[in-house]
C-alpha cells in the first residue's frame, strides 16, 4: 500500500516538474522573440509596449518566425535561401503538429498559434512571397507588386487580426490594405539597397509612365523624372494608409487601436521624410526618429484616437 502511494506521489512530482520545465521553456521562448523583435523591428516594439502583455507576447513570437524566413532570403545565396525557407516551412509545420518540440522559440509560436487559431496557411503565403524574392527581380504592373505586398506584409495584417482577436469579414481588407502600404513605404525607403541587391520592386509600368531607366537608378539619379514618379507613389500609399484607418473601428480594446494607428502614422512618416529629403533615397535612408516617434505616439494620446475611432 505504502509502496502504491509513494509511487503515485513520484509520479505526479514527475508531471508537475515537466509542467514547469514547459512552461519554463516556452517562456524563454518568448523572451528570445522579444530580443529578436526590439532588435530587428524598433518602431513595432516601440508602440506594442502599449499592447496587453499576452497579446505582446504573440506578435513577438510570429514576428521572430517572419524575421528568421526573411533573413533566410537576404543573408544566403539563392539556393541556400530557398533550402532556408523550405527548413522553416517545416519548423511551423512541426509547430501545428502534435510532436514534441526541444525549440523554445517554437514552442511560443506554438503556443501563439494555437491560442489564437491563427491558420497555417497564412505563413505559407508568407514564405512564398518570401521565396519570390529568390526567382523574381523585376515586376512588369501594379497587379504583380500588389500580389508580392499581400503575401509578405497584407497576410500578416491578417495575423495581427487573430492576435487582437477582430472579427475577420469586416475587418480583413483593411488589414491587407495596412500591410500593403507598409511594405510599399519600405520598398520607396529601400529602392537603393534592394537595386544594390539586384532587385527593382517598382513596376515596369511605372518606371515608363515617368520615363526613369534603370540605367539611372543605377547612377543613383535623382531628377525631375524620379522624384514625379517617388511623389506618385508616395500619394498612392499615403492614400492606402487612410483608407486602411476606416478601419480601426473593427478592432477590438483601445490599447489595440492605439498600437495600430501608432504604427500607421510611424510608417507614414516614413513618407513625409522621403519627401523632406527632396526624394533623395540613395544617400540618406529616410526614416523617423526616436523621438520624433514618441511624438507621434503623444499626439494620439492627446487627440484620444483611439477612444472614439
């Protein structure tokens, strides 16, 4: 009997221990995501200091996941970049399965995924966009561009709407209409660095709309030509982010709409300093200053946006 007892004692001492090594784990999980998130994405981890703790913890552990893909592509040559990508296509499945993970990074996005019924499919649509950046370097319309910008940045608008747990039909094409004019204003801010990787984002119909060669990005010239074409795009974005702010109603809590409008006006400041810049995006990296930033984020504060949107 004796015997029974301390055996059924060790037994729950052995559950209780590995429930506290796994949680322990996926903790830790999150932590690195964190560290990952402060470093890589300085403006996001900014105004996500202002999101509940757990629904924080979330964004980071799929924005670890996206910046581990999207380094895979940028740091290797093509055909170790897309061995990269088929690798982490297998860690998120790994993820959705049942089988035991040791990776404590995994286990947060595990966890995340799980929590809030984010769909498998939306991280397949980011690791394609992803891989089209290792077989694709020119794009002949807007059609194509937009495609691209959905599957890297307007799915993950769709993520964010599981994490602050939104109802998807209202408020989905204002997320990917979000996530699209952010990734354009990364592509205006970087038309230097990804020619210098071999990569021209704006269209071929674009580029001779405005009669801009290629041969003058590569001088880095910066004339009439160049900065109508900069001026057009940088409408049409700004024209994308207010459109996308009709729909900050659909979200759910105010320190959630806070954290989206926060973003939305970041990023298009980004715009404004390209402008301010005298379109000059090959000498000067446009970008918003700390403190500037932290203005921005006041401001909305003070206006209480995100009270009454």
């Amino acid at each position: 009997m004796q015997g029974e007892f301390t055996q059924t004692l060790f037994f729950d001492f052995g559950l209780f221990y590995c429930r506290i090594t796994f949680m322990k784990d996926v903790h830790l999980g999150f932590e690195e995501a964190r560290k990952i998130t402060r470093h890589f994405a300085k403006t996001f981890y900014l105004a996500s200091l202002f999101l509940p703790k757990k629904t924080r913890d979330a964004a980071y552990s799929v924005y670890a996941i996206c910046r581990i893909s999207d380094e895979s592509v940028d740091s290797f040559e093509s055909s170790l970049s897309s061995q990269n990508l088929d690798e982490i296509r297998q860690r998120i499945d790994s993820a959705y399965s049942k089988d035991a993970l040791k990776d404590k990074l995994l286990l947060s996005f595990r966890q995340t995924v799980d929590t809030y019924q984010i769909p498998k499919e939306y991280f397949y649509d980011l690791l394609d966009g992803m891989r089209m950046d290792l077989t694709k370097d020119r794009y002949n319309d807007c059609e194509e561009l937009n495609n691209y910008c959905y599957k890297v940045a307007g799915v993950i608008g769709l993520i964010m709407l599981k994490i602050f747990r939104c109802p998807d039909t209202p408020a989905k094409k204002f997320a990917i209409e979000l996530g699209i004019a952010m990734q354009m204003t990364n592509i205006l801010r970087d038309i230097d660095e990804d020619f210098r990787r071999g990569r021209i984002y704006i269209p071929a119909s674009c580029l001779d709309r405005f009669q801009v060669t290629e041969e003058e990005l590569a001088r880095r010239e910066v004339n009439a030509n160049f900065r109508r074409m900069l001026e057009y795009l940088i409408a049409k974005t700004k024209r994308g982010y207010r459109e996308a702010g009709a729909g900050v109603k659909f979200i759910r809590g105010f320190r959630q709409k806070l954290v989206v409008i926060a973003m939305k006006e970041m990023y298009s400041g980004i715009l404004d300093e390209i402008r301010n810049n005298n379109y000059d995006v090959f000498s000067r990296r446009a970008n918003v200053k700390f403190l500037n930033k932290w203005r921005i984020i006041l401001k909305i504060l003070l206006k209480g946006q995100y009270l009454c949107a």
